[in-house]
C-alpha cells in the first residue's frame, strides 16, 4: 500500500473557521491538513450549511439524488473552502441545512427534531461515497467519522454486503448521544436487524454514537486518559458495555493545536506578541485586555480567564461558587462563555457585585477569546469530565497558566506546580484531583501564591509556552491506526449481527 494514494475522507458536522460551536471545529480545521502533510490523499464531508455553501469555489456537481432523508432534492458537491487545504464534498439539501443558528440547536436551544435525517444523510452519503456510488472518480478507502453526527457511517458501510472500506468513528464527547426513534428506521434506510443491543439500539431508541462505537471497525477517542475513563460506569454515559467489549479496538490519540492560529509570536489578533525568548510583553496583552473589558489596569491582579460553553461538563458552577471568596484577594476574572441560562445569570450576578474586578461576556467571539487566553494569567478549566480540552493547550502556547481538574486530556496535558516539577522546571500549571468547591479553591491559592513569587511565576509561564502540543504527532498516531486497519484483514462479515 503506498501511502500517496491512500484515500481517506474525514466527515463531521462542523469546521473552523467557518461553522465552529467549539473544539470538533477546530478538529476538523486542522486534522485533515496534518494527515496531508504525511501524504495521505484526505477529503471532507460536512453538511451543507450556507456558512459552507456560500463560500464554497471551484464546485462540481458530482452527483445529484432524489428525495431522500426527509429532503426533496439532494446533491453532493465537491469544492474548495477558504483556509482548508484539502477538497470538500458538501451535501447540498437547502432543507435539511439552511437554518438559522448553530448547526445542531434552534434559536431556543432545542435540538431540531429532524437532526436523526439531517446527520443520518451525513453518515449515508459518506458510506456510498465510500461504495464508488456517489463519486466514482475518488472512492474513500477508509471512512473516518467524528462524533455521533457521523456515526451511522459506519453502521452503513459494516451492514452492507459489499464494501471493503474501513472505518474509524471518533469521540469527542460521549455526553451526545444523537438519539432517534424505531420509527425512523426506514427513513433512515437502516435495517430492523440493527435496531438491537447488539446493534445500534439503547434502552429503546436508536443510537447514532453507538452506532459509530459498535460498528466501526476503530474507535478512538481524543486522549489517553479519557479512552481509559469511557469504560467506567462514570464516564461512559450507559456506554461503557459497548466501549469496554471493544476495548481491543478502543484508541487514545491527544488532540493538537493548530499553531498557526494560535502562535502568541504571529497572532493577528493581538496588540502585542510574546514567546518563551520575549515574555515581557505579555504584560501589555494584560493591560490591553484589562482596559478593553473595564478591569481595574493592574498589573498586580492575578487575573483567571474563562473561555467556555457554560455547560454542567465545564464545572463554571464550582468556579462560580469559589470566586467570591477570592476576591478579597487581588484577584480578577474574565469569563467569556454562552450556553446555560442559569449559568449565564450565576456570572452576571458575579459581575454586579464586583464591578472593575469580573467581567462576564456572553457571545460566541472568535477575536475576544484569543485576546482572553492570551491577556489572563490563569487560564480556568475546572471541567467535570473533559475528553481532550484545547483551551488549556491554547493557555500553555500563550504563558496562561492552565488551572485544570485531573480528569480526560486535561490530565494528559497539564504538568501540576508541586514541589517536585517546580524543582526539576517541568511544572505547567495547576491541577486538582476532584470536582470540588474545595480542591478548586486550594488550586486558586497555590497559583496565587506562586503568582506572588514572580521569578518562580516566570519560570512556569516559560515552560508552559515552549510545550509542543502540534497536530503533527496526533496525525502520525491516526496515520498509522490506518494503515494497519488497511492492511489487516477485514473483520466486519463475522463480527457483525
Ligand atoms: P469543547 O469542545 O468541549 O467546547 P474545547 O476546549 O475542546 O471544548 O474547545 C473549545 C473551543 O471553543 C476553543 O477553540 C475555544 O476557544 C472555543 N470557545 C468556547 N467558547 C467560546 C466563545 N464563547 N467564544 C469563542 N470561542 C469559544
Ligand atoms: C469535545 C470535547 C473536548 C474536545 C473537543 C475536540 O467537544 O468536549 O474536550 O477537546 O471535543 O475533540
């Protein structure tokens, strides 16, 4: 198998930067241009939001289909997207697609009902293109699916008698399920043998994550730590029997981070540049940010930055309940997040009662975030479960000290202050062992009292920003799952029901 012509088409719901809710984007805007690099031949499949279809150049109709999945006319496109490097295939069905807010939920934050179609067309298209039906020019050896948006691809291709294509399905985030009703099934052109426990059901309904899980001939998931934590009952979500009996399968590779967007040297959306070689003018990024957000100009303050969706997963609440005790330190917090409305109220209320000193912004704002993870000095992620995390990785690049819960790939990517990595100049940021009012308050005092200590503060600050976390490594690490799914023997007519 040569490596140059090894076909691979990745597929998922979202990608930076032009349709993004939050780290799956930034996934798919950078993973498929790393597996290029290693010369592996990688298209894209996503849906074909009008963020998508719009800028989409060079489009060729390659194929066009009748009604299907609720949808009265259906065409695949392939084309060009500005800031991707690889080609995209674009499912063009205007009325499964066009609509108003984010990919997944309505302007009420209720996912659309018909989400079952609109991701089940997705995982569809992707198996037969891999089948040579849709663009006989470029047939996919190996179908890589992202989150339970892309999971029925592989129920598709793994059902089907005829294919020797392989698959991988990825889990970004256990916690979504994309669940439908038995009903559905004909919709979604699946057949009644799947709908079983050993199939794609659970407790009653169809699965589109179990789906990837079960039927996938790969599994992987976007850290070491959370791979090994999806097979307890605590963090598999009721999934941990599926995941553990396919444990064989079952992979860990770490996210990366795409450092030419976020590079502290060259990014354009700051005043001021620092690196590791240049640490001074990371002052003047605080400053910056402290006037453009109305924080008291104090260069003393240890200011926290927060940049989240406020969900239960990302433990805001725990942050919300111990800042208050914090404040009659010098201490600042600049939290920029949407999500939750009870949250959302949690910060406001936070914010009017130390004015100067909390800053809350709900909005999703590219820019704003860039110039908080660069300005802060502690980056906070007290996240209950985290199955990789990019914020903190983004920290790490600009000095933010990341202040993280042991848990998933914040585990796996931040080296805790103690005494131990201080004096050997390995330390990295904070890390608390437990979801907890009080493990998250005494993290906020040991980095406050290391902040106190500037040399030492400095020292850290510089070890954070030389951390290598590119998506080189993590390309060479699926590159590879690949190529031994390619040359292994297909399993999938015995394996499957
Ligand atoms: P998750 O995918 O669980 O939300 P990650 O840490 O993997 O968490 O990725 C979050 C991504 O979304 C990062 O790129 C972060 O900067 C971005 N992000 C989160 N909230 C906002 C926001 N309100 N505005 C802009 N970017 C945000
Ligand atoms: C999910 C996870 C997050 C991860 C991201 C990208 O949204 O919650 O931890 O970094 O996907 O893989």
């Amino acid at each position: 198998m040569s490596k140059s012509s090894t076909r691979i088409l990745q597929v998922g719901a979202e990608i930076y930067p032009l349709v993004k809710t939050g780290g799956l984007g930034d996934v798919m805007g950078a993973l498929p241009s790393a597996l290029e690099r290693l010369g592996l031949a990688v298209r894209l499949l996503l849906p074909g939001y009008p963020a998508l279809r719009k800028p989409l150049t060079n489009v060729s109709l390659v194929c066009r289909l009748g009604p299907a999945f609720g949808a009265a006319s259906v065409q695949v496109l392939l084309g060009r997207l500005p800031g991707i490097d690889v080609p995209v295939y674009l499912i063009d069905a205007p009325s499964l697609y066009d609509r108003p807010g984010n990919p997944y939920v309505d302007g009420s934050g209720e996912g659309w009902n018909d989400n079952p179609q609109r991701f089940g067309l997705l995982g569809w298209v992707a198996a037969y293109l891999a089948l040579g039906d849709i663009d006989p020019a470029w047939r996919p050896q190996l179908v890589h699916g992202h989150d339970w948006h892309a999971g029925l691809a592989a129920a598709y291709l793994a059902l089907h008698p005829h294919t020797d294509c392989r698959t991988v399905f990825t889990v970004h985030n256990l916690a979504f399920h994309g669940l439908f009703p038995q009903t559905l099934l004909p919709v979604l052109q699946l057949p009644e043998s799947s709908f079983s426990s050993d199939g794609l059901e659970f407790h009653g309904e169809g699965s589109m994550i179990k789906a990837g899980l079960h039927y996938a001939d790969a599994i992987t998931t976007v850290s070491p730590s959370y791979a090994r934590e999806i097979q307890t009952t605590a963090f598999g979500c009721g999934l941990e029997g599926v995941i553990t009996q396919r444990r064989a399968q079952l992979h860990g590779i770490l996210n990366g981070v795409d450092y030419t967007v976020w590079n502290s040297t060259t990014d354009p959306r700051l005043e001021a540049h620092f690196d590791a070689a240049h640490p001074e003018m990371k002052a003047a990024a605080k400053g910056a940010l402290q006037r453009q957000l109305g924080l008291r100009v104090d260069p003393g303050a240890m200011l926290i930055g927060v940049v989240s969706r406020l969900t239960s997963q990302k433990g805001i609440d725990l942050l919300l309940e111990v800042l208050p005790r914090l404040l009659v330190e010098n201490v600042q917090l600049a939290l920029l997040g949407s999500g939750d409305a009870e949250l959302e109220a949690a910060c406001r209320a936070l914010a009017a009662a130390a004015p100067g000193q909390v800053q809350v912004s709900f909005a999703y704002d590219e820019t704003l975030a860039h110039r908080i993870i660069a300005g802060v000095d502690v980056i906070a992620v007290p996240s209950r479960f985290e199955p990789c995390g990019l914020t903190q990785l983004y920290g790490l690049r600009y000095g933010s000290l990341p202040l993280v819960h042991r848990v998933g790939g914040l585990a796996d990517t931040v080296v805790d202050a103690d005494d131990k990595a201080l004096a050997a100049d390995t330390a990295t940021g904070f890390v608390f062992n437990a979801p907890t009012t009080q493990a998250l308050e005494q993290a906020v005092r040991r980095a406050l009292a290391l902040y106190r200590q500037p040399d030492r503060w400095k020292q850290v600050v510089c070890r954070a920003m030389v951390q290598d976390f590119s998506w080189d490594g993590a390309a060479v690490a699926y590159a590879d799952l690949y190529r031994r799914l390619l040359e292994a023997k297909p399993v999938r007519l015995t394996k499957r029901p």
